[in-house]
C-alpha cells in the first residue's frame, strides 16, 4: 500500500476542514470587499469537502486499512497507523459531524452576516470540526488529550465572542476554567495510566488491565485512581450531573447558533471520546465503572429535567434538556454489549445523531427569532405557530422529537437505548429512567402550548434572506420523521 | 575546574534564592527568581543535561517569572509591610529545616555511586530527532493548534473598528 493509501486518504476528511481553514486565513490578508461573499462559500467548502472525502473513504474498505499491520512502513507512518483508529463506527461518526457541521455553518453565517468577527469564527469552526474528527479516530491518550485541547479552546472563544450581548464574557470564563480544570484532571489521569502500563496505546493499555488487578496493591490504586479521574474529567466535559454547572450558564451566554453547534456537534465528538476511552482502553475493568456512571446517568437525568422545569428562556430550557439527554446517553454508553470484538454501537448512535439534529434545528429556530426579535423568552414564542405555520411545525416535530412522543424519531431512539439497557441488566437504572423523561413532557409541552395556545403577542417578520436557513431547520425537522420510519438509513 | 563551577553556581543559585525570601519587594523577589533559575541552569549544564538547562530557562524564566511579574504589577503591590515573628512564621521556617536536614540525611546515610547515571551527550539531537521521525503527526497537530490559537487571539482582542464621525455600531 502507499502514501496515498494509508494517510493522505484515511486524513481527507480532517484535512478538507483544516485547507478550508487556511484558505479562509489567506482570505483575510487580501482585505477586498469583493472578496467577503466568497468567504462564506469557502467556509461551506469544509464540511462538504469533508462529506465528500469521507464518502470516497467509505468506498475503499476501511476495514482493510485497520487491519495494516504497523511495523513495516517509516517510523512517522507507523506511529501515525497507530494512532489513527479508522472502522465502520468511526465513518459514521464522520458523516454525522460533517452533517451537523454544514448546517451549523450555514446557521452561524445568518446569524453573524453583519458581524465582522464572522470570518475568525467560520475559522475556528473549521478547526474544531477538523480535531472532532480527529478525537473519534484517536487511538491512544497523546491523540486524545491534543485533540480534545484542540476542540476545547476555540471553543471557549467562541463562547465569549459577542462580549458586548447578554454576559457572553462571563459565559465563556466560567467554561474556561471548569474546562480547563477537567483537562489538568484528564491530564493527571493518563500520567497514572503512563506510569502503571508504560504506554499511552489504548489496546497495549488494554492488555495490561487484562491481567486482575488487586485492591489494595499500589498499581491496583493507581488504576482505580486513573479511572476515577477519567470519569470527572469527561463528565465536566460532556455535562454530567454534578459536573453540570457550567453548561447552563455557557449555553445561555453563547451566541444562539455557537450553542447549537456546541450541543449537537461538540456532544457528539465528546460521546465518540468516552466511547473509546472506556470501551476502547478500561473495557477489561468495566465492572468498575460501570456501576458508577449508571449513577451517574440516572442523577444527570433528574437535574436536568427538573431544572428545566422552571426555565422561561428557551435557551436556558434547552440547555438543561441537553443535560437530561446527557443521562440518557451515558446509559446508552454503559449498556453496550460486544459481540465478538465488535461493538454494538448502532443504538447509541442512532440517539445521538437524533439528539443533535434536535437540537441544532431548536437553536436554528431560536436564532432566527432572536435575530428579530432580540429576545429567546417564552413569550416571545406565543401564537408562532399561526402566524409561521412552518416554522411552527417544525419547532413542534424537533420538540415532540426531545420528549420521545411516538411519531418522531426521538421515541424510537430512546426504546432502542432502553431496551438495550434492560438487556443488559440496568433494569432499574431504566424504570427511573422513563420516570424522569415523563417529567420532561411537561415542559416540552409548555413550549407546544405557547405554540398552539396563547395569542401571538408581537408580529416576527422575518427577512427574506433567512430562506435557507428555514430550509436547514426544515431539514432537521424532516430528519426526525425520515429516520423514525427508515432507521436502517442510520446503520439499525 | 568542574568543583569550583560547581561551587560557584551553587553559591550563586542559594544567594538568589536567599533573595526571594528575603527581599520586601515583590518584584525583586520575582527578579531574584530568575537569577536561581538561571544559576539552576548552569548546574544542569554542568552535569551535560543541555535540554534541562535549556527548557529551565525557556519555561521558567520565559514564561512562569515574566507571568508573576505581570500579576504582581496588575494587583499594583506595594512593599509588604514589616511583621514581627509570628507564630506561622516560625511554623514555616521549622518545616523548611526539617526537610532540609531529611534531604541532608538521606544524601549522607545513603552511599551514593561515584557515577551517577549516563546522560546521552546529545540530548536535543535525540528529542528533535524524535519529534520529526516517530512523533511527526502528534507534532503537526500541534502547529495547527498554535495556529488557531493566534486566530482565537484575533477573535477576541479585536476592538470594533469606529467609522468617522459615527456611533459605534
């Protein structure tokens, strides 16, 4: 096999983001006003090109290329196939994160058309979409931790970039520094595992927790320890429970279409990471932290639906949703079975991919309201389901879709995670499980009922150039019908 | 030859640190700091650890020094007032003495091997070496993070542009 073979093609898909990244850079020097349409263009090139890259992946049997046997090739090209993780798993992850990146591009272009940050922000969403990418395939911690790095901190940025609205300044210091904080624990945790095992390698670091490890022998602690601290430092960054106290305030203070991209696009990239870093590497001393992340699911549920409970700005409302659909993850993640070597990865990827075109479509909407109106209060959202029939309609299929109400493919990609969950044992962790999700149809129902029931308090014009972006939110919304009556479309 | 360097960076690197202790300014606490790191450096030189000596400057020195200097001038600190002996003040310097006759005697009750470890002679050969052959992909991934730091940098230090003789928008 060349070159060609084992990296420039299995590295297409993060570098059509990283050129058009680049491009866009070079764009900015020649400083023409002719050229400020073709910025967007060129921002659009990334994810498509990603799309279309991933496809050709697809095509030339990706499987083949996971089964290279490293050792023969230049020293740079085997550590590279090393840390590259490429299967079946990893495309689809790929396709998702292109998806969800070209329409949130598309929505971050309406919403900041007037703002001129708007090429460094397209800039540092190519860049965070490109070290997604880069965090499903990676292979073992080094990859892990960069990449991660090199998704958190434009994130952070990008949080805070509207300084002058709402309190996005203090939005984006607090997700800095619990972010940062859970990196120096991610960070202490892969020093403990170096120390014990000698490797940063998720399968050679597998292969040593094969071997028991005792309770009270130092290297035993040392794991347990690793482990322990694994889990905080991926629960503050994917929202778990008591690691959740960021999430509200960030989501809120972000620019409306920065936290769609955030909750879709960012969680997705987060859950492709925990899925490796516990099924990938600690899978051997699973019984350990299994026990604790279903705790965790479970209180992660309840504080976000009852947090929800009481919201009145949408965002905010949907913040917590997000932390709610956390839990529901995590339960997925905990109540996946193997056969053989592979993983049974479909169910949780079905809800995942739901879960963030749900909300990606929810936060499309609330940007085009707020872009009118200046507020994403409930009431700002009374009687828009008569006087914007489509948008209403599609507000209300991406909200039944967050509550799991039989049409919508919300419903059926939580059946899949909990009956996966009661076959794996987690009968209990399930029956609280659909407890707290009844809880949640009442305030997804308050949002239906500002629709369909109140008076229209103001009249929303909205621009004739946010076309495409009710064409994208449409989209969303068909997506939650499409892939509740062809599921198989999603690899089920 | 080597002893008397050796003395003389040590003496040196315990004065400075003796100054970070002693001085009432901060700032020249904070230069005083400096000095022992660079003294620190010399050490490592000696013992032909030219990447430790290296990256002791750099980090230290470059980074960690020039960032308490800038915290100390922001909080505008002026000279720390004089205080008598108090009871945390002997706490401290009680702890300071037990670890360091621990360490005296753990260096003395301890034979120590006439050689201590061999140090590869080519120590920055090596590490780059490593960086452009086995680590190349980790180490590109890096330069795209420092990039998209500088544009993060932009994005956020960029103060809106104010037309002639118009409001800010």
């Amino acid at each position: 096999m060349s070159l060609l073979d084992l990296f420039l093609i299995p590295v297409s898909p993060v570098a059509s983001f990283v050129i058009a990244g680049l491009l866009l850079i070079v764009l900015q020097c020649i400083r023409s006003p002719k050229l400020k349409g073709i910025t967007k263009i060129v921002a659009l090139l990334g994810p498509l090109g990603s799309l279309l890259a991933t496809w050709n992946l697809f095509k030339s049997q990706p499987l083949a290329y996971s089964l290279v046997t490293a050792g023969s090739y230049e020293a740079w090209l085997n550590e590279f196939i090393l840390s590259y993780h490429l299967d079946s798993t990893t495309m689809i992850w790929y396709w998702a994160i292109g998806a969800i990146a070209s329409i949130s591009f598309i929505f971050v272009e309406a919403y900041f058309k007037d703002l001129e940050e708007l090429p460094e922000i397209l800039i540092l969403l190519e860049f965070i979409a490109a070290a997604m990418m880069l965090l499903v395939s990676a292979n073992n911690l080094l990859m892990v931790f960069m990449a991660l790095e090199l998704m958190s901190l434009p994130t952070y940025v990008l949080v805070g970039v509207e300084r002058e609205k709402h309190f996005g300044a203090e939005a984006s210091l607090k997700y800095f520094l619990f972010g940062s904080f859970a990196t120096v624990l991610l960070l202490f945790s892969i020093a403990l595992l170096y120390a014990y095992t000698g490797t940063l390698q998720f399968s050679q670091i597998s292969n040593f927790l094969m071997v028991p490890v005792g309770g009270t022998n130092p290297a035993g602690i040392m794991v347990m320890a690793a482990s322990a601290l694994f889990i905080i430092a991926v629960g503050f960054k994917l929202g778990l429970a008591p690691f959740h106290m960021w999430l509200p305030d960030a989501y809120e203070g972000a620019a409306t279409p920065i936290t769609g991209f955030m909750g879709s696009a960012i969680k997705l990239a987060g859950f492709g990471m925990a899925l490796r870093l516990w099924w990938g590497m600690l899978a051997p001393i699973s019984a350990h932290w299994v026990a604790i992340l279903g705790s965790l699911s479970v209180v992660t549920m309840f504080v976000g639906n009852l947090g929800a409970l009481r919201q009145r700005n949408l965002k905010r409302l949907f913040a917590y949703s997000s932390i709610s659909h956390a839990g529901y993850l995590v339960l997925g993640l905990i109540s996946i079975s193997k056969t053989g070597t592979q993983l049974d990865t479909q169910n949780l990827f079905y809800y995942l991919v739901v879960y963030g075109f749900m909300f990606l479509g929810v936060f499309g909407i609330l940007g085009l309201i707020e872009k009118q109106t200046g507020s994403t209060d409930i009431s700002t959202f009374e009687g828009i389901g008569f006087s914007h029939p489509l948008l209403g309609a599609c507000l209300a299929i991406l909200v039944l879709s967050a509550a799991g109400i039989p049409p919508t493919a919300g419903f059926l990609g939580k059946y899949l995670l909990f009956a996966d969950a009661v076959r794996t044992g987690h009968v209990w962790l399930v029956v609280l499980a659909v407890l707290s999700s009844v809880i949640g149809v009442f305030y997804y129902l308050r949002v239906l009922v500002a629709l369909y029931m109140t008076e229209p308090s103001q009249r929303i014009i909205l621009s004739s150039q946010s076309r495409i972006v009710v064409w994208s939110v449409i989209a969303c919304a068909f997506c939650m019908i499409f892939f509740s009556f062809f599921p198989q479309r999603l690899g089920i | 030859m080597r002893e008397t360097l050796f003395m003389v960076f040590s003496l040196f690197t315990i004065a400075a640190a003796s100054g970070v202790v002693l001085s009432r300014n901060p700032v020249y606490s904070a230069f005083s700091l400096i000095l022992s790191f660079f003294g620190l450096s010399g050490l490592y030189l000696l013992w032909g650890s030219t990447f430790m000596a290296m990256i002791q400057i750099l980090i230290y020195t470059g980074a960690i020094v020039v960032l308490f200097v800038f915290v100390v001038m922001l909080l505008n600190l002026q000279t720390v007032r004089e205080n008598s002996p108090n009871l945390l003040f002997l706490v401290g310097a009680a702890a300071a003495v037990w670890l360091f006759s621990l360490m005296i005697l753990r260096v003395l009750t301890r034979a120590i091997p006439n050689k201590a470890v061999e140090i590869p002679t080519d120590q920055l050969r090596a590490i780059s070496k490593l960086l452009f052959t086995r680590y190349l992909w980790p180490f590109e991934v890096l330069s795209l993070f420092l990039l998209v730091m500088i544009v993060a940098i932009f994005a956020i230090t960029r103060t809106q542009e104010i037309p002639q003789g118009g409001e800010k928008k």
